[in-house]
C-alpha cells in the first residue's frame, strides 16, 4: 500500500468519533489492507494532534496493523472540559484504555505510543492498565517517576534545576491562551512551532522563555509542515471555541493534581514496574526533552530498547522514516516476528 506521509482529509484513512467517559473523542482510523496483526494506538502531545502521527499511520498500517490515533483530551474535535482533573494522567489513561477497549474488547491488548505529553500518558497508562499493553513505546518523553511529593515548578527552576522547562511557566498561566486566539494568531503560532524563522533568523518559541510574542507577525513558512498542513492545523484548532488553546494548555496545569494522584502509590505501590517490551526513541536535538532526562530509566523495564534519531522535538516528522524504521524493528521483536512478513 501507499506508505506516503497522510496529507490532510487523506482518504486512506477515516475520521471518527466516540463517547468515551462522558466526553467525545475524535481519532483517526487506519485500517490495513490484508490480515490484521495487532491494533497500535498513538497518542500526540503539544501543541500537535493525530495528524502529528502522519508519516507513522501509512507505515504501520502497511505492517498490517490497525491504527487508532485519537485528537487528546482538548484538541481539534475532541471536548475541552473546564475541569482540570480531567487532563491528568491518571484519568487520560483511563480514558485511552476506554478507547482501545472499543476496538479489542475487555481481554484484548494493544500496541501503545506516544510523543511528547503522549510519551508521559503511554507510560502512565502502561503503569495504570499494564493488562491492556501488549508493547509500549515513547519518542521524545522518557520515563518520570511517581511523584512522591509536589514541588511547584517554580520553585523548581528557581533552584536552578530543570531549566529545559522553564518555558512551561509561560505555558500554564494566562498570556498564551489569551493572546493566541481567532486564526491569524494561530497561523503565526503553529509557524513559530514548527520551526519557521524571522528574517533575521529570529525564533518564536524557546525552551528558556516560552512563545516570544514579539516576533511572531515576523515568522516565515515553518521546514515542518508544507501550507496546506499550516492551514490544516489553523482550521482543526479553530473548532474549539475561543480561547482556542485552552484546553491544550490545560495539559500544563496539572502537575499538582498529577502529584496527588500519584503519592500513596509512590509511598505504597505498587512500583513503576514495566513486565512488556518497551522501547524509548530519543531526539538528538531535542531542547524540550534532551537524551539525558532518560538517564536511569532502565532500571523500571524488564525489557526495554533504546534507540536514538538526529533530530529536534519534532522526530516525528523531521526523521519520520528513520523513527518508523526503528519503531518497525522493535515491533517485530516485540510481537515475535507477527509482522515479519511486511517489513
């Protein structure tokens, strides 16, 4: 089959929604075209959405897999609840385990993976639904223990310490969601993120400070996503009701209430154990998410793989055939050579 990356409204695939929760999903749906293998659910992190997983979907389909790529909890289509408990890991795993259920039953298992905030749920929902997750894998985001305690991350980054997130400061309060509205703000938005640049090389988004507002009515064509991908991010995000970023900025807003679910299990159990095959992708490049945040991870896997691509956070579409190699590889490890037969 075509394994060309999907370009918006790609008819090799469809467009679906489900209740799942009380709240609606909405995914995208591939299906291979001979015998299905297994089903692999893709999670997308920020500010991104199933469309981010376009250069996997047609891969992992040709491999004779069922893929399921739901917009997460907030993004394009998929409801944006006012409720902040609702966008932590714990409840966004409960409500991933719903949706693969829906398609392999109460005793079926999936293939589970994840970028970027997707990376953090995949290792939660392995950690909370481990009978569900036949292989697990993550590009970008490596494992973060259970929180034992909560530190502000202000605190945090004022002690010196995990300055790669200082731009999250900027994220979880007031100014981006209220300054980037209505579709000229996120089309210099999604330019800034996806690597666009102004005339005098200048970026719009850094880890240190966040989204450098000053510069973004200068920002050229973005490297990492074509005009029509640029509009395609513009309209799916304009389905949200103003302010648009609300609910994929309320990602940002959860790290108490992440810690809170998380201390009895920390100080009781059970532990961060993983029994199925995992496998972390590392970006060379990656600001956000550098290489050595995953120092120490292997202890928690029986069988964990490593690999490492030349790229930024963006790994998945700026070494999308390299990503999808890796990830092709494991996979037939993994699953015992299931689909052998595609690679």
């Amino acid at each position: 089959m075509d394994t060309s990356k999907l370009k918006p409204n790609d008819p090799r695939v469809k467009y679906e929604t489900k209740q799942i929760r009380g709240k609606t999903y909405s995914y995208i749906l591939g299906e291979p075209q001979g015998p299905k293998v297994e089903t692999v659910v893709l999670v997308h992190g920020w500010p991104d959405m199933a469309f981010g997983w376009r250069h996997q979907i047609p891969y992992l389909m040709s491999l004779g897999f069922q893929v399921v790529a739901p917009n997460m909890l907030g993004y394009a289509g998929t409801d944006a609840p006012r409720d902040l408990s609702q966008f932590t890991l714990k409840s966004v795993s409960a409500d991933i385990a719903e949706l693969a259920r829906s398609f392999v039953g109460q005793d079926g298992q999936i293939v589970l993976g994840g970028h970027d905030w997707g990376g953090a749920v995949v290792w939660r929902t392995a950690y909370y639904h481990p009978e569900l997750i036949k292989a697990v894998f993550s590009v970008c985001t490596p494992l973060h223990p259970l929180s034992a305690e909560y530190k502000p991350l202000e605190d945090i980054v004022a002690a010196g310490h995990m300055l790669n997130f200082k731009y999250q400061l900027q994220l979880k309060g007031p100014d981006v969601e209220a300054r980037i509205q209505g579709k000229d703000m996120l089309r210099r938005f999604f330019r800034a993120m996806f690597g666009g640049r102004g005339p005098n090389g200048e970026a719009g988004f850094s880890t240190s400070e966040g989204v450098h507002f000053d510069v973004l009515d200068k920002i050229g064509a973005p490297p990492l996503l074509d005009e029509q991908e640029l509009e395609y991010y513009v309209e799916q995000y304009a389905l949200q009701e103003a302010p648009e970023l609300r609910g994929p900025l309320n990602w940002y807003r959860t790290r108490e209430l992440n810690a809170k679910d998380e201390m009895d299990r920390a100080k009781n159990g059970p532990p961060l154990r993983f029994e199925m095959p995992a496998l972390f992708v590392a970006a060379s490049k990656d600001n956000a998410l550098p290489p050595a945040m995953s120092k120490g991870m292997d202890a928690f896997y029986k069988d964990l793989t490593r690999a490492e691509v030349d790229a930024t956070h963006w790994a998945l579409t700026q070494a999308g055939d390299e990503v999808n190699r890796v990830i092709g590889e494991w996979l037939n490890k993994a699953l015992n050579g299931a689909n052998k037969a595609a690679l």
